[in-house]
C-alpha cells in the first residue's frame, strides 16, 4: 500500500533518527502487525488502546509544519475562496 509506505518513510527520515527508545520500540512493534491492520491505524480506520502505539501513530500521521494544505495560499494575494483578485473569477 503505497500511502503507508509514504508515512512509514517519512517518520523514518524524519523523525527516527532523534526519537527515543521507547518510541523507536513502539514503531518496531507496530511493523510486527499484519498489514491491514497497519493500515487501520495509520489511515485513521481504527484506534488502539496501547498509549505507547497512538503516540507514534500521532507522530506518524500528524501534519509537518512545511507542508501545504488546502487551507495555505500557494500565491500571495489568495484569497479564502481560491480566487485571485483580478483573475475574473
């Protein structure tokens, strides 16, 4: 599953290399789950009561500062409803 793969890589890359050990031991316990279920909590389909598993799947799924949203305007001027001033539209 390529979305999983997307997230599992950008937690390592980004977050593994300063994570602690107890993080670093939930995520490997995570990968020992089956896929789908994998994919359940790291998609949002479902939620585990393991305090230690949510706190690395919050970590993985949560958003980063530098990304872009639907709601951060690509152009200067942009306005709520996507619409340039003086674009006609």
């Amino acid at each position: 599953m390529r979305e999983l793969d997307v997230l599992l890589e950008r937690y390592l890359s980004e977050r593994w290399p300063t994570a602690p050990e107890g993080e670093r031991a939930a995520f490997a316990a995570l990968l020992e789950l089956p896929d789908p279920d994998l994919a359940a909590l790291c998609l949002g389909q479902s939620v585990t009561p393991v305090s230690s598993l949510a706190a690395v799947i919050t970590d993985i799924t949560g958003p980063r500062p530098r990304e872009l949203s639907s709601l951060t305007p690509v152009y200067e001027g942009d306005s709520e409803d996507g619409c340039r001033p003086g674009s006609g539209q």
